[in-house]
C-alpha cells in the first residue's frame, strides 16, 4: 500500500513514471494545502484553484525538489506564492467583519445563523474567526507554526525569510490574534459573567 511509504519515496516513484505515486502525494497533503490557501484567498472556490494551481506546480516542477527540507515545507512555500500572485492579480474586495449585511435574514426563512448559534460558539470558530481576520502573512505564520506543526526554520524556508524574522513575526501574530480573540470574545465574556 503506497500511503505508507515516505514523500520522498513517493516522489521517487513520481519521477520514474508512477502517476498513482504521485495522486498519493496529493491526498496525503490536500487538506493542509487547501487549508493554507484558504488561510488567504478566504473563499472556498478561490482557496480549491490555489491549490489546484499548487499541486500542478509541485509536479511540474519535482524533480527540481532538492530534499534539504521537507517536501511539505516546500510544498507549503507553493502554496504562499501562489497564494500571493493569485491576490496580486484578484485584488479582492474585502469588506468589514463589523458589516451586518452578512446576517440579513430573508423573510419567512430561518436564519443559518440562528441554526448554528450554539455550534459556532465553539473554540475552534472564533479561532478561526480571528485567524481569518488577521492579515494574509500573519495567517500564514499561525497556520504553519500550529496546524502545521513546522518549525521556525521551516516556516523560514517556506516563506523565504530569516528564522529570526519569523520568531518575530509569530509573535507579532500572536499579540495580534490575541487582540482579536479579547475583541470577538467580549461579548460571549459577558454574557458569561
């Protein structure tokens, strides 16, 4: 069964002709990927075309994979310049989390929001909420340190900075997070209290 050989094998495998090698690749790092790229794109459908441009560039470009870091850190250095060109060329729009026209309820429908008031009140959701408020550098650097439980170097490889650099700018992301955790959360804090 090839989902338990090694990248590198698998990549190995890819290069001498094995297709099946490397749509294995592509499953076992998908999620993370996409996970990624949804970190910046924001939207679903933009964050699945980053990642499908993504997996296209690895395999067009594996056999130029030099193996002094992890395929997933290099993988992972795709995604973020992919992702940056793709909002380079998008320049979205972006509108403000404090909009209330995102919770408009359409007469006589229940609202979404209504449905899933107790599941959003989780951990996770306001994590996330807050991750997806921060800029697309601060996002990546949160993503990859604890979803992707890289290292400061590796995350220095990925995203072509100095590790000291990065030290700095998780940290930054950190505070930042933290700031928009306590201001997301101080309304449930009162309510709790």
């Amino acid at each position: 069964m090839q989902s338990k050989l090694s990248d590198i094998e698998l990549i190995e495998q890819t290069l001498a002709g094995n297709q099946a090698a490397y749509a294995d690749l592509v499953k076992r790092h998908q999620r993370f990927v996409f996970t990624l790229a949804m970190r910046f794109a924001k939207t679903r459908e933009d964050a699945e075309e980053i990642a499908q441009d993504c997996f296209v560039k690895a395999y067009r470009n594996l056999a130029s994979f030099q193996q002094q870091s992890k395929f997933s850190t290099w993988l992972y250095s795709i995604v973020y310049t992919t992702s940056m060109t793709f909002l380079r060329k998008k320049r979205v729009d972006t509108s403000s989390i404090d909009d209330d026209e995102g919770y408009i309820q359409i007469e006589g429908k229940p609202s979404a929001y209504d449905a899933h008031n107790i599941e959003n009140k989780s951990r996770s959701f306001y994590l996330n909420q807050a991750i997806e408020q921060l800029l697309p550098d601060d996002a990546a650097v949160i993503t990859l340190f604890y979803k992707g439980e890289q290292s400061l170097e590796e995350i220095a490889q990925t995203l072509g900075m100095e590790a000291n650099t990065v030290k700095v700018k998780l940290f930054r992301a950190r505070q930042r997070l933290k700031e928009k955790l306590e201001r997301n959360l101080k309304h449930e804090v009162k309510e709790l209290i």
